[in-house]
C-alpha cells in the first residue's frame, strides 16, 4: 500500500512536469499551419468556430499506464533441538490500470487568400491543457 502511494506520489510530479512539456510542444505550433499538427498527431477530432474569426481545432488524446502488483514475503525458521519450524507471510498490493482522456485546442486564423483546408489555417494561440494531462 505505501510503494503504491509513492508511486502515485511520482506520477503526479511527472503529471506536472511533463504538463509544462505539453505547453511547450503547444507552443510551438504558433505561427504554423494546422496541416503541421495534423502532419505530427492526425486529424482533430473536433473544430469549432469561436465567433470572433477563429476556428478551435481540437484533439482528443487517450492514456492508459499501469501500477504493477507487488507480492512482500517475509518468512523465518526457528530450530527446536531437532526440528525446525517455519513460518511466513505475504503481503500482497494488487496492481491497477488507470487511464484518461485529455483536450488539446489549438486556434487558428484564416490566412489570407489562402484556399480552404488545413493549410488554410495559422495557429495563433491554444488553450492550456489540465495540469493531469501530459
């Protein structure tokens, strides 16, 4: 029980530290095209227009990790002139699966003169994902 509280414990530090990656891979789409993510991460799976002249492309990211299960055995022989008596016990943390799903919206203009498609669109901002997400 208390390897899987550390774990968890770890796996929220990474949670926030690899949330900053995600800002930054984010980041980096400023100024490109929607074609370039789409390129990197497939299709959206969702685009809105917001009413002021953006469009929200938004994808979807499915996760799933594991927590393997832990057995702890502790055993001991007690030796009785000439018998020995033995005696153990096992502590057994089963594992767990946990899995989520996170939104990454990136926004995007309409270039101008440009014809309609992905190419069409220059990413000018995104919305921070939840810290949870990677």
């Amino acid at each position: 029980m208390r390897n899987q509280r550390r774990l968890a414990a770890i796996h929220a530090l990474l949670a926030v530290i690899l949330g900053a990656c995600s800002v930054a891979t984010m980041k980096s789409y400023e100024g490109k095209t929607v074609l370039d993510v789409i390129l990197d991460y497939g299709p959206p799976s969702a685009a809105y227009d917001t009413g002021d002249g953006r469009r929200a492309f938004v994808w979807t990211m499915n996760y799933a990790y594991g927590l393997p299960a832990q057995a702890t055995t502790i055993a001991s022989v007690a030796n009785y002139g000439n018998q020995s008596f033995y005696s153990a016990s096992t502590l057994v943390s089963p594992g767990a699966t946990f899995s989520q799903s996170c939104n990454y919206a990136l926004f995007a203009v309409r270039k101008n003169g440009a014809t309609d498609g992905p190419a069409a669109w220059q990413v000018v901002d995104f919305a921070k994902p939840r810290l949870d997400c990677l």
